[in-house]
C-alpha cells in the first residue's frame, strides 16, 4: 500500500481527497497535516466522516512529511506549496501532487501579474508536469512534482484543446463564459459565500483578471503550437458542485457537426473520463456530480459561423481532488479508475 | 380608475402582474380571464393572493372582454394572442398589451422559422409597437397594442444598443450569454422543471435555436441601422427569478472605461428604471429581484480589446410584467413609476 | 411626514426597513446610523438600493439621534439597545421601536439564563410594550418604546394564543418544531451561514436552549393566565427567507376541525395581516414572501387526540421589519397598512 | 457474481441502485426493466450513466424475470409489487427486495386505510422479512422476499426503538416531525414538484394521513411490545437529497443525557451505518448524502422532561436502494459493507 499524506486537510479540497482515497484499493491515507487545526481529531473538523479511524493533525513538517509518505498532496491557497513542495523535493523521498497554481504556470511575470504574489523557484516550476492527464499522461508518469490543474482550466482545456489543434478555429477567437458552485471558494469564510447573498442570484466575477485565463493560454499554446488570448469570465451559481463552460469560436473554414463529432470522439476514445456526448446534447453539471468525468458537447451554428462547446466537470472532483488522484493513479502505474467513482450522484 | 384585464391569469406572469397591478393607483383588476380554471376563485391556484377580493376566473371572449375593460394584458403562451388581439384591435375599445412573442418580430418568415408556427396577421403585427420603453416611449404612448419584449431581449437590448449605436463594436461579434431563472419558463410541468433535475445543477438550451434571437437581432439593426448576427445562449441558473447576460463584443476602435461609462451614463441619465453601475461593478440578479430596475456595468479588457456588458433583471418584473406596467403608464400617461415596487427584495 | 431614523442599518433588518419604509406615504427616512460603517454611502454595503436618494451612515450618538428623528428604529445585536434605549427615552423626544430582544423578556433572570448577559434597566423593561400587534394593539399605540417581537415567536404565539386561551389544549403539551430560512442569522459572516454547508442540508440547532423560548411561554402565559413550558425546537432551512411553524397540542376535550376553524377565524376576523387558511390547508413559506402576512392553518388528528398548528411568515417582514412598521403605524395613528406589501413575491 | 435485475429503472430509486451496484465487488446488473421505456437504452433516460455499458430496458415479464435473476429489486409505485412479487415467489427461483410500501403492513386493514388500495396476498405478506437491517437481520438472512423499508421510517425507527424499547418513553408520546428532500417523489412531473413551486419554501404535506405512520407503529409495537400512537407529519424541504427526523418524546422516568448516550451507543457498536454522535450534536443531512449511514443524536431537556432525538439519513441510500442493498448483502452473505459508499459527499 502506498502511504498518502495530506496538507490542508481542512479546506474541501483535503476533504474530498479522503473521501476519493479512503475507497482507494492501493493506498492508505497515512497523515493528515493542518497548520490551523493541528492535533484535532480530523472528523471535528467534518463529522460527516466519523467513524472511519482517520489519523488526527498534525503539523507541516517538510522533514517528518518527507520520511511517512510515498507521496503527499497539498491542498493549500496559493503561495504555501511555493514554499513547501521546493523542501520535499530536495528532500527527494515523497512524490508531491499541488492542487494550488503555483506550479502551473511557466512564466514568472506570469505569475507575479495575475496571483499578485512572487512565483516558485524556478527550477522547480520547470520540472512540475502540468497535471492534465489526458494530455499529458507521459510527463506526469515520469514527475517527482505534479501542477494539478486548476478547476475551470481542465473543463476548458478538454473541449478546446481538440478543436484549437483542428486548427478550424480562429486563433484569439475564443470566448470562455464558465459558471462554477460555491465550493470553489473553498471553507474560508467571507460575505461572498454568505447563504443568504449568493442563494438566488448569480454574477460574474474578477472579469478579465481571473487568475486561471493564462493557465489556460499556456496550455493551448502549448498543444497548438499558437500563442493567443483567450477571454474568460467565470460566474458563481447557487449550487454546491459543478461547472460548466460554455466557450465560443470563430470558425476559420466551414466545417460540419459530424467532422466535430468524430474529431472529439475519436481524440478521446480511450480516454475513461472524457464522454463526448452526442450531437444535439447540453449536458448539465448534475449529470457528473461526485464523479471524475468531464462530459463534452458540441454545436456548429452554420449561420454564424461558431462553434459553441459545452464541458461540465464537478470542480471538487476532475476539477481538483479527482483529477489528483487520478494523476497519482498514472505516477503509480496503478490502474487510472482505481479509487474514482464510476457514477455520477443522481439526482 | 382605468379597468385591467387579464388574460392567462393561471400562469406566473399573470400572477405578477397582479402583484403589481393590485398595488397600482390608478387602475382596478376588473376581469381576470383563464381558459382552463373559468369560474374558479383565482385563489384557488395561488392561495398567496388569498383575501385580496379578486374578480373570480371568467372564459376568453373577445366580445366581453372589449366592452369591460380599458386595457387586456395577455400573459398566454405563443399563438393565443396571435388569434385574440386582431379580434380586440377590431373591436375598437380596449387597448391591449401582449406579454408573449406573437407581435414581436415584424418578418413572417422569421417567426415561422424561430416559433415554428403561423404568425399573427401581417397588418396587426405592423401597427404593434415593440415596448422597450426606454427606446421606444413615443411609438408605446400612441399604440393601441402593445408587444412586450421577451425576458432575455430586454436585459439584453438595454445593454447592447448604446454600444451598437456608438460604431464602436464591430457587428457581428456580439455573443450574448444569458443565464435565467426557471420561472421564465412558466407553471407547466414537465421533466424540464422538475425540483430534483433542475437543483444543484446548470446547463445551456436551445443553444443557436432560442426564438428570442431574431427579436434581439431586429431590434438592434432597428437601433443602429446594421443587420448582423447576434450569437445567443441561454442557461437555466438553480433559481426562481432573474436574469444575467453577459455580452462580448469585439471593440473596432481603443474606447476606454471612462468613455463607456460616460455614454451608458449620459443615455440612461433620465430614465427611472436603468441604473449604470459604477466601473467595475459586476451586478447581481439578487439586487434587482422583485423590481423592475435593469442594472448595466460594463468593462473594457483592453487586453483582448474587447467589451463585456453584464446586465441584470427580474425576469418576471423587467422582463415581463412589470415592462407591461411601465408601457400601459406611458398609454394612460401616469407617472411612469406608478404601481412599480422602486426597492428589490433583498437578500 | 414623520422623521425616521435607523441604527444598525447595514443590516438585513435595516436593509428591510428601507425597503418598506421607502415606499410608506407618511414617512421620511431622515437617519440611518452605523457603528461599523459611519460616513460611507448606504448603497456601498447595499448596491440593491441605488438611486434611491437615502442618506448617508452616520455615528451613533443618543443626543442627536433624539433630536433629527420621530421615531427610531434599532436594528441591533442584543445587548445595544439595553444600553442605548434607555438613554433615548430619558431624552424624552424620539419613540423608539426596538427589534432586538433587549426589552422583550419581564424577568430578568430569565434574560440572563437564556441571552447569557445583563439585561436592561428594569424600569424600561417594564415600559416596554410587547409589540405582538394583534394581541397588543392597546399597549402598542400608548408606547414610547416598543419590543418587536421576534421571528419565531411571531410565528408561534399568533397560532397558539387563540387555542391556549380557548382551554382546549392541555398545558405544557405544546411541542414547537420551527423551521427558518438563513437571513434570520444576520448578514455576519461564519461557518454557520457559509453556502456550501447549507446548501442541500437541513439541521437544528439550539435545541432546549434558544432564547426564544421564554418569550413564547412568557406571551402564552400572559394571554391564557397560564404558566406552562412550550418545548421549542429552531431548524435551518436552505432557503433565504421564511419561517414556519409546525406546532403539536395535545387537546384535553374533543373539538372537531370546524370548532377550531370557526375559533380561529373569528379571532382574527379583523386583523389584515392574519390569514386563516381553510381547513385541511397546508400553507408554504413561499406563499407570504415579501409581505407581512401571517397564514396560519389548523388540522385536528382525531385518532391521536391531537391538534397540529401550520404557521407561516416572512421572517424578515412579519417577524421583523414589518410587523415594526406596522406598530410605529400604531403608535402614530397611520392606517395599520400603511406602506406594506399586500401581495407576496410568488414564485 | 450474482445476476441482479431491477425493475423501475427510470425511477430515482432504480437509477440509485445502478450507481451502487455497479461499484458492487459481487455482483453484476444483468437485466434492467421498465413498463415505459422498454427496449430504449437506459442512458437516454439518464445521461450521467452513459459510458457504463449497462443492458437495454426489457419489458416486465415473470418468467424470464425469474429465469434471468438471482435476485430482483422492485423499485416500482405502490401497487406493482403487489401483483409482481407472488409470481416471483411462486417460480422460486429468484429471490425479492421490494422498495416499496406493498409487502410492510401486517393488517390488511391499515394497507387499505393509509395506502387506498387493495393489500397484497395475505399469505406473501406474512413471507415477507421487513428489512430494517439492524433489527432484523436474521429474518432478512433467510427470506426470499425482504419488505425494505420506507424512507420515513428508516429515520425514524433507527432512533425511537432503543428509546421505546427501554421504557423511559411514555407511550404515545412520540411526535416525529420529519423533513425531507423532494427526490423523495419520485420522477414523475405534477406542481408539487416543480421548481418554482418548491425552491425557496417549506411547507408539510398529508399531515395526519402519511402512509409510514402505521409502519412506524407495527415496527415500534414490534420491537417494544407495546401497541401506541405516532404523530408523524413530514415537510418537503428546497433540497433534493436528505430526510432529517425530530422525535420528541415524553420520560416516563428521570434518564440523564449519559444514560441515553449509552444505551444508543451501546446499541448500535457493532452495526457499521450507524453513527451515534456525541452529546450536544446537531447532524445534519449533508453529512451523510450519498452514503448509507445514518447519524443520530440524542437530547434530554431536563427543564420539559422530554427527549428529543434527531436522526439523518440520505432517503435515495438508507432510505430506499442503499439498505436494499445492504439487505441483499445479508441474503447472501456477501460482507455488509459491500458496495456501498463509506464517506458521504460533502459538501
């Protein structure tokens, strides 16, 4: 059994890792670390998971951390694995997984202009393997640091990258308006996630200044070959879980339904959590809820000339906990479903 | 006091229209009129309403209902005011507002292709006035029928014409991504509106097939005097009331913020119901819920040279009764305020 | 036009009384006060009231505050109006409505027991009236300062005075099972009020111990002569706003369904704001929202020798701001229904 | 691998019994049946399974049923099983879990009462094991045809048995007031569930009349021996998942919160869906969606003499396909835990 520690294990997305890892065939969950809660019997935090005999907190401790695990996930804001994850790795004994974003992007101006916050080391930065993992299966095999993807970024990526390679759309055309759940803001708490502020209503927010739009340029410039701008304004919904993209491009040349078709179907066709939904589908966030896939759909509109794409992903699974586990899945050479639920929480 | 007809008075906008109208100074509820609950206390399909001394349930009879009342609202699916309006327009005596889309789109052709149905007689459809009453007050004063814009045109138009009109967008690029509530989609049941599908969950419909297309379409080229496509999807948010558009357009020329600001300011300066929010103001359906405000911010990404307008409503105040209201003020020549509630239920 | 004035308008209480005062005929909003936001905009904290005009925040200080208002409504944590109301009375010039529970509970042992700090000075306490308008009406109108009732005492005591007083129910059996929506917490932030760990969940909480309790059973004994406890159980709701009560009384004597109809409904015969629903109702909180209605409904279980009470409100409307409109209509003679709502927001 | 088929497959019900089968180590889903969609592939009904490769719906027939099966699930309307059941057993070769409320009533009589219909085979009916796992395991071991239990009850007899059993409880004293989510209506379309309706509101529903309250009645008679009335009223709650039971009941005797504590964890040690949560606890329903537990806490009021149990399940798991799978898992031997989710999904 590979032994698995955790970091941030209070936030949701250290919660949603156990729940993904404690039915986990091949690993044992070994440590739980809190900076906030250290010493605390873990289901005081969610006595949702009482009874399973979890280890209780302990503290961030890059040395001890190194030495109990094969590999550890870290689940933390943005900032504290640019600290960390360097230690462990030069410590060189436990695989690190980050779920936060400073992994994922190349450039550090990058970094600097949209987190507002000094990038990683460097050195470090360049050998993380963008956790992707339809994509980049080889890399994340071979990586001792996987940049787990950010939520939007992977339902966004999996549509357009397909399309963008196509080379059919217009480089720079793409608009992504994608609406997410509350639990992408994580636990903390503030008047944006106050119930009675977000219940029945919806907005967007951080309009062109979100944090994941060059995450997501640097990846498709990096499957396509091209640089261009992508224009991504994500919206909070009143639900829990879920996200769906909705994303727009010019097409370049006149292409049909069916060319889209087989092209999503066949890019993905051994891919076990890409489902390329049928021609004339709208797939709803439901309809992956608490489950790894990322469900596709595409409509040509002939008379203007667009291609529209629909992707919905749970953010807390492929968007985040999923994604990572699966992601360790590959590292492991265990079998890429093993730990990840088969079917969706409906309704 | 004017005397008030309602005609589908069984339905979610009949009912609102009754919120409002029962609060009105000016005008008595005289006749409530409904195909399949005639004869039945109104307050046995909407016990809220319960101890108001509402009118009983009376059949459709175009007769009747000209003689006894000085205006008919229609809150009746596509195709019934298409037949009822031209024999009350005949008859001489009560003006009419139209809530649904049948007088809205003056090319036949295009409301047999987007209504899948036969359109109201050409001659009828040429006297309507479309009631967008910031744009098209005087047309509304003298009209003796009125064809009350659609939900999503309304938060739509508000927005998009004062761009459109500037030259400063280049035609053809708006996509508009409209997200609503499910009241829009009215008191029938179907799988569609059932609790347990529609909860924790969002997805597109009608994507490039919604019929509120051609009447955004027309109305802009109305506005600018340049026919273009306008690419619309509309969502169905986890929520009961509301409306959010979010528009892009590709920008022809540098405008910055201050100057968008200026001219959004300037064109609504004097009308009651468009507040333009302050520069970067990302507006919540919440805030306007219950009124009939229509709360615009826009935001110029000088990055991707592009502008996004975000624009929120009450799909049910806005978007539909409440416009009636506001039109049948300016017909009767009240004040355009009255009987419109000026403060949203929040939160 | 009387002068009104608000502390603790940031608020939703605050925000509530805007809303209704706002439209009242008789009224002005001269004052709105806040110690946390002093000299900032209104629409800064609430952008849902923009382009109202209202004034802007200022400190709270007794001495002015008597001189600039008529009448002054305290929308504050318990524990301020225990200090800052005595002094508006000795002042002697502004009435003060209070909608906390500072001035609601005769004994003071039971304010310490149950709210765990001091209470107000006895000899204001005890000028106080309890503003539970249907029952109080005589007291309400002499009052200088008047305890609003809280939400689910409001709820509670106006379905089971009627039956307590008739002797039908046996003393002590009355078992209260009370379900809120969220904005009754206030708009503070923390975990309890957090979206994704109310969303999709039900639970309660202060059981045995919410301080509601002894102003129930302080109001039940006051109006039957009667002392007895009431056992009170508070739930939440993932819903913004509404309450409802369920109430189960165990009946000493048989009475038939339409003995307590006819009890009922003559009881309130007069009083616009209750509404008795007809027998074998089962009313929702969805079907009083946004008005200060309160429908009650009654159900005699003639195998269990039981009666069951249904009682609805808006928490934020009859259970807060507008049963405290209604008193200062009272108190000043104004129509009782002057400047609320007839009409609920449905859907 | 056992052979499993299921009937009522487009149910909620049926398609909840697909997610945890088709993660079952010991079984395969081998048939799938439907009255209405038969010969469709069941992911048009239910897109979020696409991808599983699951059997097209086949038409209800006995004997193939039979031949076809090792074991059968009904998840079918009250009624089906009634007739389908007998036929099943009379081939004797398939054994029967059915999810519905046709083989739980021991009185012909009460069946006729509560259900309005005609009761099934006398002789079937005293056959059936009636599956509430933990009281009844032995029972469940040996039979062909298990009664799983409804959802209400499921709730409510994990919590008031040991109380009722241990005589503190005065007899028919027991008031359940239970809330549920709306998947707990099943998928079939009518206003009572449709979203507008139902979100942001609460109300209670067949107060007095609800078909689990005899259930209820037989099993605690059952279990304690002695014969009393239940007060049961549920109340349909703005979620999908989750029922959350509030018993109340009358002490006969003085019993301290650690007694109570200690016979419900004394009770329940060695049964793995049952959680006893600590003193003071207020669960809620979120903790347990998607997993088969149930979580119960107890609380004294020493001030009433009353004990107040709260107890929470997710109805679509151990309200209905989650112990109908536990129940097969004790047919046949499998390990209890088999299949079925260990860590609810949250939030």
């Amino acid at each position: 059994m590979v032994r698995v520690g955790i970091v941030g294990a209070t936030g949701y997305g250290g919660a949603e890792l156990i729940r993904l890892l404690a039915g986990h065939p091949h690993v044992q969950i070994a440590n739980l670390y809190s900076s906030s809660a250290e010493g605390e019997a873990f289901d005081k935090s969610f006595p949702h998971v009482s009874g399973l005999g979890l280890p209780d907190l302990m503290p961030i401790d890059a040395q001890s951390m190194s030495e109990d695990n094969d590999v550890v996930f870290l689940a933390t804001p943005a900032g504290v694995s640019a600290g960390l994850s360097p230690q462990l790795m030069e410590l060189g004994k436990a695989k690190v997984i980050d779920l936060s974003g400073d992994f994922r992007l190349e450039s550090a101006e990058a970094y600097r202009t949209w987190y507002k916050r000094e990038p990683a080391p460097a050195q470090w930065v360049q050998k993380a393997a963008y956790g992707l993992t339809e994509w980049n299966r080889e890399q994340v095999a071979g990586a001792s640091l996987v940049a787990n993807p950010g939520c939007y970024p992977t339902a966004t990526l999996l549509a357009l990258i397909p399309l963008t390679r196509s080379g059919w759309v217009k480089p720079g055309s793409w608009i992504v308006d994608a609406k997410s759940g509350v639990s992408g803001a994580g636990r903390g708490v503030n008047l944006g996630v106050h119930y009675s502020e977000i219940n029945e209503s919806i907005h967007a927010y951080k309009v062109s200044k979100h944090q994941h739009t060059p995450e997501i340029e640097q990846e498709l410039a990096r499957q396509s070959g091209v640089e261009s701008f992508v224009q991504f304004t994500p919206h909070l919904v009143p639900m829990t879980r879920g996200i769906l993209v909705t994303a727009y491009g010019q097409l370049e040349t006149k292409v049909t339904q069916e060319q889209v078709q087989e092209l999503l179907e066949s890019t993905y066709a051994d891919k076990p959590f890409v489902r390329i939904r049928p021609a004339g589908s709208q797939p709803r966030t439901k309809e992956v809820l608490g489950s790894n896939y990322c469900d596709i759909a595409a409509h040509v509109d002939e008379r203007t000339g667009r291609i529209i794409l629909l992707s919905v992903i749970d953010n807390m699974v492929k968007g985040a906990a999923g994604q990572a586990v699966q992601n360790m899945n590959v590292m492991f050479q265990f079998p890429e479903k093993a730990g990840l639920p088969l079917v969706p929480v409906f309704p």
